[in-house]
C-alpha cells in the first residue's frame, strides 16, 4: 500500500521539481541579463514563462496535497458507523486508486467520469467497501485471462437518487453464471482466491443497509457492467 501511495505521489512530486529547477535557471539567466543589460522582449518573455511555470508548480503541488489528504481520510473512514455529507466523485477516484494498488495491475486503465460534484448524506466506509469489492471482481475476473484492459466508472444524480456504473472490457459473463453473480460463495475463481463473497457483500450492502438496488449486464467477450442506485439520503 505505501508503495502504491509513494507511486501516485512521484508523478506531481517530480513534476514539482522540474518546473522549480526550470524556474532557477531561468531566474539565473534573468539575474545575467540585468547585469548585461537587458531588453523589453526578454523581460516580458520571462515573465510570460515564469508565470505559466508557477502556475503548474502550483497545480501539480496541488494535486499531491488532495492525494494526501484523500488517503489520510480513507483511513479516518474505517468507521463504518460514521455518517456525514461527503463527494461521491472524491469517494470514487479515491477508490480507484486505491483498487488499482491493490490489484497490483498496472496494465488496466481506470477512468472516472462524475457529472459534477455529487453530494451525499451517508457512510462513506461502506461506500468504499462496496466499490472496493466491485472493482477486486472486475480485476480478479473481467482480466483474469488477458493483459490489459480498461475500467470506466461513471456517476450521475437527481435529486433523489445517485446512479453509479461501473464498466469494463474484460471477458463477459455467461446468462448462466450472471443469473448466481450475487449469490453467497458463488465464484468461478475458486482455489484461485475467490471467495464467492465479494459481490453478495455489494449487494447486502447496497439492498440491506443502503436502501439502493444493484443490477448486473454483461456478454460473453463484451465486458460487464455494474449499476448501482443508491439515495443521496441513506435512511435513518
């Protein structure tokens, strides 16, 4: 986990590092042209880059800071009692994040696309365990057989409901097998890790204690699709 944490972080971290090291070769050059005499161009050409530079400097410092907080309050939410109004579009990049570590599968690529921000009255724990265990299917079954692969999980609300789909491009589901996808200790991973418990714990979740409805689509060599409703208000 710290290792994936540390992965995520590199990125605007060293983005970080070059624009601050491109910043100081050019405030030096700058300082050497004042010495020398120094023209209006240059000046506005400096101030033109630096600008930009600082500006992404600050973006991408930005970004490591949401990181680290995102994940400080993963860890605050392992209370699965606690209630409060939180970002389902924060919750689901967070958990695809954190999936992807898990997995330990860097040749499947996860988008996330939100409508905007969706607030909700909720718990954000059993949100994340839900869509934890939605994604470990889709990583341990969807890309079993196969490099490479992409996830698509996209998030839309009225004013009562938000409606959350999870999409990926791996290898379907028999009618068979789709019609048990929820039943306990059904898997088709068994002595391969699987549990059968993973996705009847999404919908115990969802149906038992979220007052939502989760529903299933798929085709064989067509990928699957997860559709999960759940109020915007969780019921007292």
């Amino acid at each position: 986990m710290v290792v994936g944490i540390a992965h995520e972080l590199n990125t605007p971290i060293g983005n970080a590092k070059v624009l601050a090291s491109a910043l100081e070769d050019s405030t030096g050059q700058m300082r050497h042209a004042l010495d020398n005499g120094i023209r209006r161009s240059e000046l506005s050409d400096y101030l033109e880059t630096t600008e930009e530079s600082a500006r992404q400097l600050v973006g991408n410092l930005d970004r490591a800071a949401a990181l680290v907080a995102r994940f400080r309050d993963t860890a605050a939410d392992r209370r699965e009692g606690e209630r409060r109004r939180f970002d389902v579009a924060e919750l689901l990049r967070d958990c695809a994040v954190l999936a992807r570590i898990r997995a330990e599968r860097q040749d499947v690529q996860t988008e996330v696309h939100v409508a905007g921000p969706i607030e909700v009255d909720s718990y954000p724990a059993l949100w994340e365990r839900m869509l934890l265990n939605c994604l470990a299917n889709c990583y341990q079954h969807a890309f079993a057989a196969r490099e490479g692969g992409n996830i698509v999980i996209t998030a839309d609300a009225d004013a009562v409901r938000t409606t959350i789909r999870i999409r990926d491009d791996g290898v379907g589901i028999s009618g068979e097998n789709l019609e048990r996808i929820f039943d306990p200790f059904f898997t088709t991973a068994l002595g391969q890790g699987g549990s059968g418990l993973g996705l009847h714990a999404v919908y115990n979740i969802v149906t038992g204690v979220l007052d939502g409805d989760v529903a299933v689509t798929s085709k064989p060599g067509h990928g699957t699709t997860l559709i999960i409703e759940l109020p915007r208000t969780t019921p007292e």
